[in-house]
C-alpha cells in the first residue's frame, strides 16, 4: 500500500498540545511530526474570540509551510471557537480537532451527567454542550471555566494545597454532587488529571480529550491511507513562538519524555 511520509501538523497555544503529541507517539509510532507551540500569545483561552480566530488560521498557515498531511487543532479553546472558519479557509489538508474527539468519546459513555471543565472561551463558546446535545439533548451538562488550571500545569503545580483550593474553588459545586463523567476540555488538565481523580473518585469517568484527539486522529488517517512508512521511527519537530527560560523543564512534564531541538519562530 501507498504511504504518505509527510509530517502531522499539531498546534496549541503553547505546552498543552504537547500532551496530544504524547498520545499520538503511542498510538502511531512512525509518524512524523511538526509541533507549533504558541508559547508568546498563550494563553489563548481569557482572549477575544476574533483574536482565537486569527491566532488559529496564522497556526495553520505556519504548518501547511511545512508540508504537512493533516493538521490536528490540539487547542479545544481554538476548536471551540473557530473550527469552521479554520476548515473553510483551508481546505487543502483535512483539519481534525480535540472537541470532536473528546465530545465521541464522551457519548460512547451514555452518561446522564457531564460535567466540562475548560477555559473561558471554550466555556463561552458553549461549544461541548451543543456538540453533546446535537447527538444526545438528553445529557445534562454543566460547563465549567477554570482559567487557573492553564498556570498551575505550566508550573508544575499538579497537586499540593494550592492546586487543591483551585480545584475546590472552581468545582465545589460538583464535589457535594458527583457528575458520571468529567471531560477535560483543555490540552493543559491531563497534567492535573491524577490529582482531580482524588477529589472525584470511581464511579466518576474522566475522559482526557487529548487522549480521546489522539485515538481519533490515529484512526482517521489508517482509514484515509495517510498512513506512514514504518520501517523507522517518528521524528519530532519543535518550533515555538517564545521561548521562557525553563522551556524544556516545562515541556518535558507534558510530554514525559525531554524534547531534542526546539526552533522559536514568528508567526
Ligand atoms: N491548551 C488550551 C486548550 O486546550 C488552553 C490554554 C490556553 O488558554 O491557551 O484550550
């Protein structure tokens, strides 16, 4: 069967993305990919929408430069707010987004009572309650803004009294009642995924949509023959638009493992 070398494109904000590209390498383990990271705007999330709209489609530009074969939007606030502007304006690489993925894999659950963490825009939007309802209207869901959550992950601040009165001054309301399901609708809380489960034991599920994108991804391009070669393994580019001091200590807590060569870049 033909293969299709070319890279994967993924873009976030910043960091938080980089959890996709984790889940992504277990899934498709000879796939190349090329990682924007726009680490001087971040965070995305507290800004206007017409601003997550440009800042989305100069993400895209940056990647189709590269050659890339799809591009997975790893940003739910960018996928929440402007995923049709961006599949309109570029229409030469099918463009994939963590919403969708985490919004499937929610359903597949058949809860009665979701409850979606994710930052301000993303919550504003009112994006993952439309896409729940539009397949099951009667899923009760309660969106959830919890800005501080991006910071804490950056900072390494998973768990700890600080994180913990975050996480009680954000989620209170659903500590006294337990939802079925807690999606993660940010690219930065599978950083702050084991400390939430000890607030919100079992039955409780939580879905890690950076988990949910990567599966998704990985099955969209085996069916679609974007499939590359395997007889070596992937190779990763880096590029960011700032780089802070401690870059590679904060990268490699979101991606588990050290990132080789970044290149900072304008976008
Ligand atoms: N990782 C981004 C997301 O998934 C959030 C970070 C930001 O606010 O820029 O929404």
């Amino acid at each position: 069967m033909k293969k299709d070398n070319r890279p994967i494109g993924i873009f976030d904000s910043g960091l938080g993305g980089l959890t996709v590209v984790a889940a992504l390498r277990s899934v498709l383990p000879h796939e190349d990919i090329v990682y924007l990271g726009d680490s001087a705007r971040v965070p995305y999330g507290n800004k206007s929408v017409e601003n997550i709209k440009r800042f989305g489609a100069e993400d895209c530009k940056f990647l189709l430069k590269k050659g890339v074969k799809t591009i997975i939007v790893a940003c739910n606030t960018v996928s929440a707010v402007a995923i049709s502007d961006l599949k309109s304006e570029f229409t030469s690489v099918p463009i994939l987004d963590v919403l969708t993925s985490g919004v499937n894999a929610c359903i597949r659950e058949k809860p009665e009572y979701v409850a979606v963490i994710g930052t301000r825009a993303t919550v504003n939007s009112d994006a993952y309650r439309m896409q729940i309802h539009k397949i099951m209207p009667e899923i009760a869901v309660k969106s959830i803004a919890c800005p501080l959550f991006v910071p804490l992950a950056e900072e390494g601040l998973t768990e700890g009294p600080i994180t913990a009165s975050v996480i009680e001054h954000y989620l209170g309301e659903l500590l006294s009642k337990h939802p079925d399901l807690l999606l993660l609708g940010c690219t930065h809380y599978p950083l702050l995924k084991k400390y939430l489960r000890t607030f919100m034991p079992e039955p409780v599920k939580i879905i890690d949509s950076a988990i949910a994108c990567a599966e998704f991804a990985a099955e969209y391009i085996k069916e679609n023959k974007l499939l590359a070669g395997d007889l070596k393994k992937g190779e990763e580019r880096y590029y960011v638009t700032d780089m802070a001091s401690d870059f590679y200590v904060q990268a490699s807590r979101f991606l588990g493992y050290r990132i080789g060569h970044v290149e900072k870049v304008s976008l």
